[in-house]
C-alpha cells in the first residue's frame, strides 16, 4: 500500500484506509457489515488471554488500523476454533479473518512478535511437512523445544509417550517427496 | 457390495493416535464399510499452513482430493481436525474456477475438478452406514456405561453454511454413543475448546481450557468421554496424565475414541498394548463395568 494514504490521527495511531481494502480483498468477507455486537468475543474461548478481542480485531480492520491489527497478540493466539463464525448475526467468519491478519503479520513481520514461539512452531511444522510430506511428531517436539531452548523441560512426558507407543523414532513420510517440494516451491513463489 | 471409501488416516493415526486408527480398522469392515487408504497421503496442512502460507493451506488438501477423486472414492478423514482443512478447502476450490485453477497449477500434474466428497466419522456412521445397521452389529452392548460425548470445534462449526449436524448442540455422537447400548450423559461442554495445538506453545491456555471441559465432564457423574479429534484425546488425557506438574487433574477419566468403543461393542476385544495408548488406561472401568474380561 501507498504510504501516502496513511492518516495520522489525534490521539497519535494511524490509519490506512488500504488495509481495510487489502484485508476486504483477501478474505471477501463482509467486515464492514460488523456492529459491534461482541457475541464473537463473548463466545471466545480465547477472550480472556486476548489483548485484541476479535470484535476489536474487526472494528481495526474497518478502520484500517494496520499496525494496530498486525501488532497483537491475539492473532496467534486464536485457536481458529470458529466459535465466533458460527454466531456472528452479520455471517462474518472472523476465524478466517484471524487467519488472513496472522498472515499478513507473517508476511510483513515475520517473527517479531512476542508470540514468535508460536511462529517457530509452525515453522518447524511445515519444515517437517516440506521435508518428508507428513510430519513426525517426535522429531518436530525435539526440535521445537530445542530452538526455545528448552529441552529435555518435556524428557519425561516424551519417554512416557514414547514406552507407551505412542511416538516413532521412524519417520513416516511419503513415496512421491518430489511433488511435495515442488508443491512448497511454487506456492513460496506465489505471494501469500 | 458395501460401502468403498478413501481412507484419510493423517500424521497422527500413525503416531500418537495409533488407537484411533486400530479401533477403525476393527469395526468398520464389519459395518460392510471398505476402507482403501488414500495412495501416497500427505499432511493435510494443519494450523501451520493455515497460519503462515494460504497457497499451501489449499495445495496440500488439494493434493490428496485430487487422489481420492482419481480413485473414483469420497474422502474419510477421522481427524476433526484434517477433516475441518478438508472441507473448507474443498468448498473454495468448488466455489471458484479461477482458485481451482491456481491451485491445480501448484498440485501438477494432479489435476483436482472439485468431484471428491468429504466425510467425518459421524456422517459416516449415521448418515451413510446407518445407526440400524450399526445396531444390528452390536453383540457386546455396552451397557450402563455412562458417557460424555465431546465434539470439540471442528465437526459441526462450519462457517457460512450448515454442517449435517446441528451448529451449536450437535447430537450425532449421541446417537451413536446410544447405538452402542452406553449412556450419552447431557453436559455443557459438549463444544467447549480444549485448545487444540496450543498444547505446545501455550501451555496454560490449554490447561484452563480442557480441565474445564474435565470439571464439566465430573460434574454430571461421567464415567469417560467420548471424542472424534485426535487433538481432543490428546489435551484431555494428558491433562489427567500427571506427567507434568501442571497435568494433574484429578477427574481420572478415560477418554476413548469413538471407534474403540464401537469396535468394543462389536465384540472386538483389544490387547492390553492398546490400552495402555491411554494415559488414563481404560481397562480399570471397563473391567468394573463388565465389559471386559480381567
Ligand atoms: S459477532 Fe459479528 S457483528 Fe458482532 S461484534 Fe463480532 S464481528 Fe461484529
Ligand atoms: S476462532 Fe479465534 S477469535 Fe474466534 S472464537 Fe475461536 S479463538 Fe476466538
């Protein structure tokens, strides 16, 4: 977007009427339609951990309150459980909203959150995915804990699943790992 | 005769939920459903694809729908989780040519025309093998079992549009749970969320949220829960599981998997091996209750 369509306004954030474009675009979901009727943010499971509730996260989208919207918390936090698409009186998804302001988070940010644990972890998942098409949970919680340094935190809970059977030290993947790269490549070529 | 389906075990039916897979492959043949795994699955995406990369939140999905479709099958995916990636991705790419183009350009040579059919364990079960059929093959009624069905978020929330079941007090699990001869105990937490894979990065989240879903579950005197999400089993049982000083709940109840109880009442009997998948082994209250042999 144009740096030249964002307002300053008095009580000093910023406005990018492009954003509420952008997000309207990308989603095509009726976000202007939202009256701030908080049963999406009522229902949330999440609400109380929030520091950007999703009816808040959507009245800054309507406002075009990018930096605002892009900087919280809440947007890795949601558990896209769809509490909040499934009552919305307007039928906005809000889930999908979530998802499309944790991308575009990503994309412009990447880690630089507080919540960039959850960034790695995703991360490591898709690693993982990319590597050999499915994703071995041993491998993915080692390497996971090892990069938040904290490993062997879990030890106990991991030898317990893994004496259980529930954990394999071979990984399972697929024949055909030629497509999956080449699926990985062309969509790291397309843009988000 | 019977019922051919694309079978969509995803990464944790051969992992950490290898019960739920066993316990499918025990009852479902004997319910006249065939079962043909999809060749060569790959990870659906999961919430990381969703999370960091649209392109790949449709490719991977689209990939093995392109299979399925391939292999003239409608696909099975008992994972709510997988199964919530598959139908949403299945509805944009039906909705949009000019998406389904996009994304077929990523699968190549696949060649995905929006023809596959997707279906969770309860459509299964109730719509398609039919709850007088799943009756008929009940020879170890589970009686007097008392039971809380747990739907979790991703079977019946289905945004702009209705899922089979009802959106906010869906009773399909209910029903089976009663096929099989068992209690189906009404409660409120029936779609709580448990907070699904947060479990890794936000540990006390999901502490507050599934030992509520456990307080709920005590509260109306359950005996165990009953739950279709490999993420649900996972955070409920672990909860209890005292592994960690934060797991230590004290409801004690085990949580099955749908399918081991309808194997269970099928008169399948599992190993010991399988049992013990579970951090709270279930064998104490079946073995009470009579249903199976100690
Ligand atoms: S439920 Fe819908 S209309 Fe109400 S505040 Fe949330 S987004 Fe806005
Ligand atoms: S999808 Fe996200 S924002 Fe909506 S209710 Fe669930 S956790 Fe809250």
């Amino acid at each position: 977007m144009k740096q030249s369509e964002r307002i300053q306004v008095s009580d000093g954030s910023v406005i990018d009427p492009g954003f509420t474009q952008q997000v309207l675009q990308l989603t095509g979901e009726e976000v202007m339609s939202c009256f701030q009727c908080l049963k999406c943010t009522n229902g949330c499971p999440l609400a109380p951990e929030m520091d950007v509730p999703p009816n808040k996260a959507i009245r800054y989208v309507q406002l075009g309150m990018r930096d605002a919207a892009l900087a919280a918390d809440s947007i890795w936090i949601c558990a896209t459980c769809y509490t909040c698409s499934v009552r919305c009186p307007n039928d906005i998804d809000i889930a999908h909203v979530m998802d499309t302001l944790r991308r575009l988070a990503y994309q412009s940010q990447g880690d630089a959150t507080p919540k960039a644990h959850i960034v790695h972890f995703h991360e490591l998942f898709l690693d993982s995915l990319k590597q050999y098409g499915r994703v071995n949970e041993t491998k993915l919680l080692a390497r996971y804990e090892l990069k938040e340094g904290r490993f062997l935190k879990d030890a106990k809970l991991g030898m317990k699943m893994f004496f259980m059977g529930k954990m394999s030290i071979f990984p399972q993947k697929v024949e055909n790992k030629e497509q999956i790269k080449l699926i990985f490549d062309r969509a790291s070529k397309r843009k988000g | 005769m019977g019922l051919q389906i694309g079978y969509f075990p995803g990464c944790s039916l051969h992992s950490s939920a290898k019960e739920y897979n066993d316990s499918i492959k025990a009852s479902f043949g004997d319910l006249g459903v065939e079962l043909r795994e999809v060749p060569d699955w790959n990870c659906c995406g999961a919430t990381a694809a969703h999370s960091l990369n649209e392109a790949l939140a449709l490719a991977l999905p689209a990939r093995n729908l392109a299979i399925a479709e391939r292999e003239g099958l409608p696909l099975f995916a008992p994972c709510s989780a997988c199964y919530h990636r598959f139908l949403l991705a299945n509805r944009k790419l039906r909705e949009s040519e000019e998406l389904l183009l996009e994304v077929n350009e990523l699968i190549s040579p696949l060649d995905y025309k929006g023809g596959t059919e997707v279906k969770n364990i309860l459509e299964l079960l109730v719509e398609d093998v039919g709850l007088k059929k799943v009756k008929e093959r009940v020879t170890h009624p589970l009686k007097g079992l008392r039971l809380v069905s747990y739907y979790g978020c991703l079977l019946s929330r289905v945004p702009h549009g209705r899922a089979a079941d009802d959106t906010e007090n869906p009773v399909y699990m209910d029903m089976v749970v009663e096929a099989l001869g068992a209690e189906a105990v009404p409660w409120p937490s029936k779609m709580d969320c448990c907070g699904a894979s947060l479990n890794i990065t936000e540990e006390a989240i999901v502490c507050r949220l599934s030992s509520h879903i456990l307080d709920n579950a005590q509260a109306v005197q359950a005996q165990a829960v009953v739950t279709s999400c490999t993420l649900c089993q996972m955070n409920l049982d672990l909860m209890q599981s005292g592994t960690k000083p934060a797991y230590n709940h004290p409801a004690n109840l085990p949580v099955f998997y749908i399918s081991e109880l309808l194997a269970m009442a099928m008169g399948h009997s599992f190993p010991a091996a399988h049992w013990k998948k579970h951090f709270i082994n279930p064998r104490e209250l079946l073995e009470k209750m009579g249903l199976i042999q100690s």
